[in-house]
C-alpha cells in the first residue's frame, strides 16, 4: 500500500505528459511522448542494459568509496579539535568548487576509463555523509557524556561506545542522500569524456537528434537512482531506531502471518 502513492504520482505524470505532446503536436525529436520512449527503449533494451550496468558499477564503486572515506573523515574530525580547524574549513571550500570545472581534470589525470567517474561520484557523496556523521557525532546528548565523564571513560571509549552509536541516524540520512547524489557524478564525468555508460549515450543520442533514446537512458538512470535509494533505506534500517522498532512491530502484529 506505501507504494499506491508513488504509482499513482506516476500514472499522472505520464498521461500530463503524453497529453502535453498530442495537445501541442511537437515533433517528436522535440519531446515524443511516453509510448515512443517505452517502444524505443524496448527496442534498444539489451544496449541500454549494457550501459546501465557500467554506470551502476561505477554508482556503487563511487558510493561505497565515498562513504567510507567520510565516515573516517568525520571520525577523525569528531576525536580531533586540531583536524576541526586545518581540515573542515578546506572541506568547505571543496564544495565551493563546481563539479563540472573539476571533471575535466580528473579526466585528464585518470583517463577515459572506469576511475575517473569513479572518482566524480566520490566528490559528490564524500562532503554530505562526512557532514551528516559530523553533525550527528557532534550533538551527543550532554546527559550521556556528563554520565561518561562521571565514570572516568577515556575519550576513545566515549566515541566509540556513546558518540557513534548516537549517530547513527545521522549516518544513515547522510547516505541516503548519498545514493541519490551518487549517479549524477558519474554521469557528469561520462560527459566529459566516456565511451560507455548511460551518460555517453544520452549525450551519443543527443548529438543524433534521437530524443527518443535519450529520454530512454534518462529514465532508465532515474529508475536506476531510485531502486538504489530504496536499497539503501532498507540497509539503513536498523541504524534509525525508530524504523527499526517499526519494522519489528509489523513483522510481529497479529494477523500478518500464514
């Protein structure tokens, strides 16, 4: 039932599009209506496969990189003041930095192949999960660190056994936004400069006038970008006590079984 929503959001949005298309009459190289799009990509089913699985590799190499590298980012920044102020002001200014201006030299220094869309995807998820974590491991209840002190637990003791498991949610959302941030870097860097993946084909079917194609690969990119935010949420679940205590609760209701 918590899917009715997002089918019905869906539906809508195709019949306002295919009536935006028959009302106006565009040619179809301008917008061709959903039918086209779901014939052409029927058509084009086994290419667009094979892109799809080169982009995801480098979706979920990028995610699982970036993710690591900005949880010990934000350990390291949690358990240092000296790491807070030399390395968060340059994380910031990171961000200040477009994406796109910083594609043609990752290119250039690591090729046209796998690990320079690799390396894009890292840039984009790297700052929002070291932010969130950070965030999450620097609001730590007072009571629970008053308690620790009062105890005498070593500051190594504090992080690991009452800073970390409280940021947990904190975690969690930032690599939910991770996922959904994750394919747009590695289709910025196969802009730049690829032969292969969902991004060089839209811009492949772009450069040929085949709108069609190409609003094809977009939504095959969107599915794609969706599917790996739900897997995420599902492995997040048990890090949000709440969701996890929910999920426990339907499992054991009355009535849902055989």
């Amino acid at each position: 039932m918590k899917a009715l929503p997002a089918v019905v959001a869906s539906l809508f949005a195709l019949a306002l599009w295919q009536a935006i298309v028959t009302v106006t009459g565009l040619p179809k190289f301008i917008l061709p209506g959903p039918l086209q799009v779901a014939e052409t990509w029927w058509h084009n089913r086994a290419l667009i496969a094979e892109h799809t699985l080169v982009t995801a590799l480098e979706v979920i190499l990028g995610l699982g990189i970036g993710a690591a590298l900005g949880i010990a980012t934000a350990l390291h920044l949690a358990a240092s003041r000296t790491a807070r102020v030399l390395i968060r002001p340059i994380l910031v200014f990171t961000q200040a930095l477009p994406v796109f201006a910083l594609a043609p030299i990752l290119t250039l220094w690591l090729g046209f192949g796998l690990w320079s869309k690799v390396f894009m995807a890292v840039l984009i998820i790297y700052f929002p999960v070291t932010s969130a974590f950070f965030d999450g491991l620097m609001r730590t209840p007072k009571g629970y660190l008053d308690l620790a002190r009062t105890m005498q637990a070593s500051p190594s003791r504090i992080l690991w056994h009452i800073r970390v498991p409280a940021a947990l949610p904190s975690l969690a959302s930032g690599l939910r936004l991770a996922a959904v941030y994750a394919p747009i870097g590695a289709v910025i860097g196969e802009w730049v400069g690829a032969s292969r993946g969902l991004g060089y084909m839209m811009l492949l079917a772009n450069g040929r006038a085949k709108t069609d194609l190409m609003f094809a690969a977009m939504l095959t990119l969107g599915l794609f970008a969706i599917l790996l935010h739900v897997a995420i949420v599902r492995l997040t679940r048990p890090l949000v006590p709440e969701e996890a205590n929910g999920a426990r609760t339907r499992q054991a209701a009355p009535g849902t079984g055989p």
